[in-house]
C-alpha cells in the first residue's frame, strides 16, 4: 500500500467502505471468509477495508494474523487486492489491516 494512501486512510480523508472482524474464526474459515468478503467489495466497487485479525493470545501472533499476508498475496486475491499495510492504532493497530480493493 502506497505510504499516503495508507495516511489518507489512518487520518480518515479516505472511507473505510467496509469490515471484517475474524475473531473466533478457524483458519480455514477465516481465509473463507475473508476471501469471499473481498470478492463482494470488489463487486459492490468499495475501494477500502479494514479487516480485523487480532493480536494473538498472550502477546504472541495469532494464527489468523500470521496467516492473512500471505492469504492476501494468494492467487485467489491476486485479481481483487492492490494492496494492504497495518492499521493505525485508532482502528486496531497491528491487529487491522487496511486493504485496497482492485477495481472490478
């Protein structure tokens, strides 16, 4: 994600068109969920999203935050994701990622 798009975004000039919250998904239900949840941006022409991954237990990485860069990097998103980058503090931190959406 390019660094002023990411600013735009963590200051709020851009929207934030939509959000997925993936506490308390498995794994694979998560990669599920987001991928289809970023084929329905893309389909309704949102440009911006914020998805939300969580820190991990403990301090630690949490499955799903460890696993969505390279989910976000698959093939399967090749088409629908520009780009990503971690969220400012205000909208999770390093538990959120912002991600843009490819025009459809």
């Amino acid at each position: 994600l390019e660094p002023r798009r990411q600013r735009r975004l963590s200051r709020e000039r851009d929207p934030i068109e939509a959000k997925i919250d993936l506490h308390g998904y498995g794994r694979f239900q998560a990669q599920d969920a987001l991928t289809a949840f970023l084929h329905g941006a893309q389909a309704r022409g949102y440009r911006s999203v914020l998805v939300v991954t969580g820190q991990g237990r403990r301090g630690g990485t949490g499955v799903i935050r460890a696993s969505v860069h390279e989910w976000l990097q698959a093939p399967a998103l090749r088409g629908v994701v520009s780009g990503f980058a971690s969220a400012a503090r205000h909208h999770g931190g390093d538990g959120a990622l912002y991600v843009t959406i490819r025009r459809g």
